[in-house]
C-alpha cells in the first residue's frame, strides 16, 4: 500500500530505497496514519546549491535549510 519514490539528484551518500521505504512506513503508523489505500511519498536527496535555491524560492530566504516538504499538489 505504501510507495517511496526516491530521486537521487546528487552525487551524496543516502542509504538505499528500501531504507526509506521502512523508515516511511513506520513513521506513518506510530503517528497514527497507517496507510488505508494506496500511499505514495516522494523523497529527493538534493547538493546544498539545489537546496539553497528551493530554500529561496519557497521561504524567501538565500541559506539552505536541512529539510523542506510540500504537499502534494
């Protein structure tokens, strides 16, 4: 019922799809929010130049920021 997507957008070292795929999973049931139907979530491992200019476009601000999310659209 769950889907990681992961897009690799930098050359940095991330552990391995299947490490998400868990890490996800586990996160949404002891928040409460098994997933009851198909479930997808969307991971992109991005350089700090990537980071910087989402960072900037979102926030408004021109520093890079450990973690972003939006919802889905």
């Amino acid at each position: 019922m769950l889907t990681v997507d992961v897009q690799r957008e930098s050359s940095l070292e991330a552990p391995e799809d299947d490490s998400f795929e868990t890490a996800a999973a586990l996160a949404l049931r002891v928040a409460g929010r098994a997933p009851t139907r198909p479930t997808e979530v969307s991971l992109r491992i991005i350089d700090e130049a990537e980071m910087k200019t989402l960072n900037h476009r979102f926030r408004g601000k021109a520093s890079p920021a450990a973690v972003r999310s939006f919802p889905a659209e």
